[in-house]
DNA sequence: GTCAGTGCAAACTTTTTGCAACTAC
DNA sequence: GTAGTTGCAAAAAGTTTGCACTGAC
C-alpha cells in the first residue's frame, strides 16, 4: 500500500468529516486506506474483495455509502461504465483522459498534458469547473484484431 | 417528427441491415423513427412511453436489442449517466461537451470548436476513436447563487 | 447516554435470458 | 419452410432501503 499518498488524503477526509460533524470510524478509514493500493480504477466488487482478503469485513450498504462520502469530498471520482460503476482516486484520475472500448469495455489511460492544459484553462461563463473527465470512446487494438480475424473466417 | 432526418438515418440502417444480413422488421424502423422525433438526450423507459403513445407496443428486449444494433450501426451515441443509460442520436451529439453541476444536477451543453478539434485530432497509438464525451463537473450559476444567500443568512 | 453508522437481508431498478410464437426472406 | 425476431416472464446484476444492533463522541 502506499501509505505516503494515504497519509495526505486521509487528512483531507478527517476535515471533510470534521467540518460535516461526521463520525471517524475506523471502516471509513480501512476503506479509504485500501482504495490507496489500487493503481487504476476499480469496482464495488473489486474493493469487497480486496478488503476480504485483509479480513476486514465490510458490508456492501456500507462500501456503497463510503463511496458516496468520498465522491462528495472530492476524494474518488466516478465513472459511470457498461457493466457497473468505477471509482478512481482523484489524484490519479487528475493526471490523464480515458480511452473506453465500445466493444469489451476495456479502459485505458492517455496522457496528453497539453490537452489537459487546454480543457483546465477554458473559460466557461456562469460556471465554476472544478474537475472533468474526458472520455474517448473506439475500439482497443484487441479488440480490433478479434473483429479482423473474424471477417477472414 | 423530424421526417427528413428520419429519411437520411433510416438509410443508414437499412444498409447495416443488409451488410449483416438482418431482417428489416417494422419494429426497428419505427423505434428508428421515435429516436428521430427526440431532442436530445433519452433513456429506455421514455422511448417506451413514447411508443405506446402512438400506440405501437414493443417488448422492452426489443427495444434494448434495438438500441445495441443502433449503438453498432453507430446511429446513436450511449452516455452512461448515475440513473440510467441515456442515448442520443450521433448526428446530434457533435458537441459531446457537458457541463454538470454536482449540486442540482443539471447538464447543460459547452460547445468549444477548438477544443473539440484538438480532441479530434489527438493521435492514438494501438486505438481507433469514434467518438468521445468530455464531462466538466462544478457548479451551476444557479447553484452558487443559492450557496452564496445561505452564507448571507 | 445518544444518535450516526453499520450489518444483514429484503426490496427495488435496470438489463439480460430462455422459450414459444411469429414473420421477413 | 426456416431461421432471425419478437413478446413475455423469469432471472440476473447492481444498488438502495428498513431495521435492529453497535460504537464514536
């Protein structure tokens, strides 16, 4: 786990709840501290799982309400995909755009600084931007070469 | 009902039809028809409803099978929001940028053309984009408006 | 001690599937 | 005629809710 980045943003949740008279359990902080060790996005599922395996048992309604604190203090960001919902941690979501396969779901991360200057320097009118995710859908080269090989049979 | 519209995109569906050997049923061409009839945005159960309205009843299986093929055919654009999955008609999605306020909401349209020219015209390795949705999240002018007279009070 | 938070299971919503009936070709 | 489509209902998958119990404050 990396335990620097889980530092930083468990600071900005204890405020969050701080400042909201909410409660600091210790599932809250679990929860927070194994979304840290995931790289990329992942899944209800995935972080019942993952919290099963560290035998810290938490049950869905509260993994569902967990998520929704740290969507609202801007500590995950969600992404509605095909099967089921994504979360990412913000920080990394901050960094990159993502490519989404129509055909097997598959997401992947681009990272184009310039376009990402461009889209946080707009100047939109009657709105404050606080963050964005750009996704560009098509068909990942797996997929692409399924679909070639199928024409040739 | 927007019959031009209808005339040029019924068109396209025929010869996807005909490409992969499907039949051309009654069913497909009038869901084709109330799709062309919607502004903007829509979800399954409001194209039910507007079907049975003209009294034409489809199965639900139907209509999401439907929707794929539409999907495939690349006839209408999916966009996977927190409630239901929303479609919308490719010709009119051209500008795929949204605005989302986080307090109400509400998503309003941003049509940037150099932005979206820059999105366009992005090379990617190992991808072949179609199609893409850049979600701005913050908040509304209307919004603010409200948060600022609480502060007031 | 109090009440927000949690666990559990049931309920609910949206989407998919199985199968018999239908119809475009 | 037949195989692709459709309708219907049941099932599956994901998420929310109600209620009793627990524990942070």
């Amino acid at each position: 786990m990396d335990s620097k980045r889980y530092t930083d943003i468990s600071e900005i949740l204890t405020q969050y709840l701080e400042k909201k008279k909410m409660r600091k359990t210790e599932e809250r902080f679990m929860i927070l501290r194994c979304i840290c060790s995931f790289p990329s996005h992942f899944d209800i599922s995935e972080l019942s799982q993952k919290l099963e395996e560290i035998k810290f048992h938490v049950s869905l309604a509260t993994l569902y309400n967990t998520l929704d604190i740290f969507e609202d203090s801007h500590i995950v960001v969600r992404h509605q995909s095909i099967q089921s919902t994504l979360y990412e941690l913000k920080i990394l979501a901050e960094t990159h755009q993502h490519l989404i396969c129509t055909k097997c779901g598959a997401i992947r991360d681009l990272k184009n600084v310039s376009l990402k200057q461009n889209i946080e320097n707009l100047k939109i009118p009657r709105f404050n931007a606080e963050y964005y995710a750009l996704y560009i859908y098509g068909i990942c080269s797996k997929c692409k070469y399924k679909l070639s090989r199928k024409k040739q049979i």
